[in-house]
C-alpha cells in the first residue's frame, strides 16, 4: 500500500511539473494561463471574494476578487502542513497557490488596455468601471505600472512552482528511500529466538 501511495504522489508529481512548466515559460501575454483549465478553477473563488470582501468598502471589494483567489490556495498549503501533517499535499497547494499568482497577471497587464473579455463577454471599455485591476491601479494612481505589476506577478507564481518543484521532488526522495529500507528490513527478516541453557526454565 505505502509503494502504491508513493507512486501515486510520483505521477502527480511529474504531471505538476510537466504542466507547470508550460506555464513558467509563459508570460502575461500568452494565451496558455487564460486558455488553461486551472481559470476555470479560480474564477469561482475570484468571483466570490467580490462578495466576500464587498462589505469592507468599494475599493476592497473590488480588491477581493484577487484577494480571495489567493488567500484559498495559501490557507489549503497551511492546513495541509500544519493541521494535516502532509508535506507533499501542501506542496501540491503551492503549485496552485503559484498558479494563482501567474492567473491574475494577464488582468494587471490589461489594465490600461481593457481588451480581455470579461465574465460576460465584455471588455473593460465596453463597459466602464467593470475591469478590477483598471480600478485598482487607477485609485492608487499606478496605471502606468501595469505591465511591470503584472510581470512581478508572474515572476512570484513562477518562483513558487519552483519551489513546488523541489521541495516535492525532496519529499519523494525521502519516502522513496524510506521504503527501501522499510523493505530491505522485511528481507532480512528477525532472527528465531532460542533460549539458552543458563537461563532458567
């Protein structure tokens, strides 16, 4: 069962990386975060931290969508770690909670732009006042850094998946060498037990 759990972990492991590695070749701009199944994943919890965070105020409640879309992978990296005990599940929530970060780039890169289609079908300059990161880097008066907020976005989820990518390679090394040595001991077998002639009936 523990050989069975370990190689379950190792092609989950190899299909992360194979996958993260697409996306760590990308860029704000590149079709393969927006196109990718993992938007689909997020844009539920974006969605809700509008509400979420809505009764904090206008500018917090359009913040939260972001807010929300990272602040869920983060809190599933600490409770596997801490509440679980699972090192390698925590891991896996790393590499979301990457992914997350590389999402929300293309967003902060259309900030002045406005030509990504919006839930809905629209673009921030159809309808004004719709486009998150167009009001959040107007209000703070950082328009003009959306593409270098967006690439240091990026750059952060790509750090991540790298750090996804060793400390879980780490984790399988260390359970693959586990069961070698659970399995050589089982080999060796515990020698039979034979009373001596000193010691008493």
């Amino acid at each position: 069962m523990e050989r069975t759990w370990f190689y379950g972990r190792l092609i989950l492991y190899l299909f992360l990386v194979g996958w993260g590695v697409r996306f760590i070749a990308g860029n704000p701009d590149a079709p393969v975060v927006l196109n990718s199944f993992m938007h689909n994943v997020n844009l539920p919890t974006h969605e809700a931290g509008h509400v979420v965070f809505g009764v904090f105020g206008w500018f917090i409640g359009v913040l939260g969508g972001t807010l929300m879309q990272l602040l869920i992978p983060l809190l599933f990296v600490i409770a596997f770690l801490v509440k679980e005990k699972n090192s390698f599940g925590s891991a896996v929530c790393l590499w979301w909670f990457g992914q997350n970060f590389m999402d929300i780039a293309p967003y902060i890169a259309d900030a002045r732009a406005q030509r990504l289609l919006l839930l809905g079908g629209v673009t921030g300059k159809d309808a004004p006042g719709y486009h998150d990161w167009n009001n959040i880097l107007g209000h703070l008066g950082w328009l003009e850094k959306d593409q270098l907020i967006a690439s240091i976005s990026y750059d952060i989820g790509r750090f991540l998946m790298v750090a996804m990518f060793l400390w879980g390679g780490y984790l399988l090394l260390v359970q693959f060498n586990a069961l070698n040595r659970a399995e050589e001991g089982d080999e060796s077998g515990v020698e039979e037990y034979t009373p001596t002639d000193a010691e008493p009936d």
